[in-house]
C-alpha cells in the first residue's frame, strides 16, 4: 500500500485556529501579540516567506511590523535595530528573516535578538536550553516537522531517525527535538559519505536540503515516515528533495510538497509569538 499523505494544511490551519482563539483570549487581558519581522537584501523567496507571515498573522490577529533593509545595510545598523525592538515593549516577538546579506555574521545578529523575543528559536540561549530538553521557544520549521510526526500517531522513542540538513535553522535544533524524545538521531549533510545506506536505516527520514531528486527509489526504508521539508522551483513548479511518486510506494507516511512542512513553519511562528507575548507577561 502506498503511503499515506501528511497534510500540512489541514494541521497547519488547526494551529491558526487556536491560536486566533489564544490572541483573542490575550487582547481581553490587554495583550496584542505583535511580531516584528527585520528583512535585509532583496532575495527573493525570503520576500516571499515575509508576505506569507504577514498574510497568517494577519489571519490569526497578531500585529505585523516589517523592518525592511538594503543588501547594503551595515551589520551594526542591525543589530542597532533589533536593540530597538528589544526594548519595544509592544514588540513581543522579533524574527530575523535569513539568509543575510554577504559580509552580516548571523551569529551576532541573531544572538542579539532577546531571547524571550526570539520566536525562530536560533539564539544561543534558546539554543541552549533545547539541549537541555527544556523546548520553549524553538525553531519553528522543526517544531513543526515534530508535529507532522506526531500527527500519524507514531512513537517517536526508539525510533531511527535520519535528518538530511545540519543548519542551525533546521537540522540541529530538530535533532535536538527527536533526541529529546528517545530516537536515536543521525545527522547527515554533503560531507556524509553514503547517504543512501544512512537514509535506509530511518523509520523516520526528514530532509531539507532543496535537491529535488536526492531522495530516490530505494533509499527508504519500507514503512518509513518521510518528511520533506526540502524547496526548489523547476519550471515554475515548487518541489521537495524526494522523488515523491517513487518513494511514496515504500513510505508508511509522507509530506507533499507544497503543503506539508511549509504551512506548518508558519503556524509555529504564531504559536511562538503568542508563547513569547505569555512568557513577557510572566517577565
Ligand atoms: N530562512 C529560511 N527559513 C527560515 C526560518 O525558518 N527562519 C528565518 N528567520 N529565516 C529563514
């Protein structure tokens, strides 16, 4: 039997729901969640991640502030920006939409986000405390892939999970997720020799490279659960890194792509903010 299809939407717009309901709850104890999204450069498909924000905020009633700079923009201008917004306190959630202009270390300006702030989960601190299996605010595309993991019903202790991306935006802090919960984690990237015998040892496999055609026929595990949070554009058509009709065959689940692994980052990003609008409250 061919595997069964991970429908991102429908879990995304349960979070959406919720949380709508979470903000209207907040605005009656004079709270309204408000997001500020700090944009430098001009890649495109990061403009296009900031407009789809925009767009789910706007549907789950949290307040949107885009802070836009050029490719040309200074380090230090922002991090002068994300003081700023660190001391708003109408701002409760701050993202830095990457990848950052050439010459702009990540580390600096993403550690200079307030942690209680820090929605995407990539500061040190909040970094830190995953590790140490206290999951607060934390990535939203990992948080998100957990969810598509737990939506099958699937135990995750115990389980071989194999991760095909090492960033500090997906692979780590998912890692850390999985081992939290018992899996015995592998971590793949370009450097990994046979990718292939790896990929086959997973009961869960989650790659997120955009290569599509990485993951072909035979690199699954029969009854596997495949999360594909890989994106690319090939002739205006959005794909994953696998080779969805062929892997599907072996897969006990699977995401689509579009409409799995997306829509799920963007609704963690509104939980994330309505959690770091309560965590502010607690101070
Ligand atoms: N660029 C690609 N994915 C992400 C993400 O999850 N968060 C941020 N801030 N930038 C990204």
């Amino acid at each position: 039997m061919p595997g069964k299809l991970i429908d991102g939407i429908e879990q995304a717009s349960k979070i959406t729901e919720s949380v709508k309901n979470e903000v209207s709850l907040l605005q009656k104890q004079g709270i309204k969640p408000r997001l500020a999204v700090v944009l430098a450069g001009e890649n495109a498909a990061s403009k296009l991640y900031v407009e789809k924000k925009r767009q789910a905020c706007e549907k789950a009633g949290v307040a949107f502030e885009l802070v836009k700079f050029p490719e040309t923009v200074k380090e230090e201008v922002v991090l002068e920006a994300i003081i700023k917004l660190n001391k708003d306190a109408q701002v409760n959630a701050i993202l830095v939409q990457l990848p950052l202009p050439k010459g702009i270390s990540q580390e600096r300006v993403l550690n200079e986000v307030f942690p209680l702030k820090d929605v995407d989960g990539f500061t040190s601190a909040n970094l830190g405390m995953l590790a140490y299996g206290n999951e607060q605010l934390v990535a939203c595309t990992a948080k998100g892939i957990v969810k598509l993991i737990e939506s099958t019903g699937t135990k995750i202790e115990g389980k071989n999970a194999c991760i095909v991306n090492h960033s500090v935006v997906v692979g780590k802090p998912l890692s850390l997720m999985l081992l939290n919960r018992n899996a015995t984690v592998t971590v793949c990237h370009e450097f990994t020799k046979d990718l292939a015998f790896q990929t086959r040892q997973a009961d869960i496999l989650v790659t997120a490279v955009g290569k599509p055609g990485l993951v072909k026929a035979g690199m699954v595990k029969k009854g596997a659960i495949v999360i594909d949070a890989g994106i690319a554009k090939k002739d205006g058509k959005t794909l994953g890194d696998a080779d969805f009709e062929a892997v599907k065959k072996d897969a006990s689940f699977i995401t689509p792509v579009p409409g799995g692994v997306g829509p799920m980052t963007v609704a963690c990003l509104l939980e994330n903010t309505v959690l770091a609008a309560k965590l502010q409250r607690k101070g």
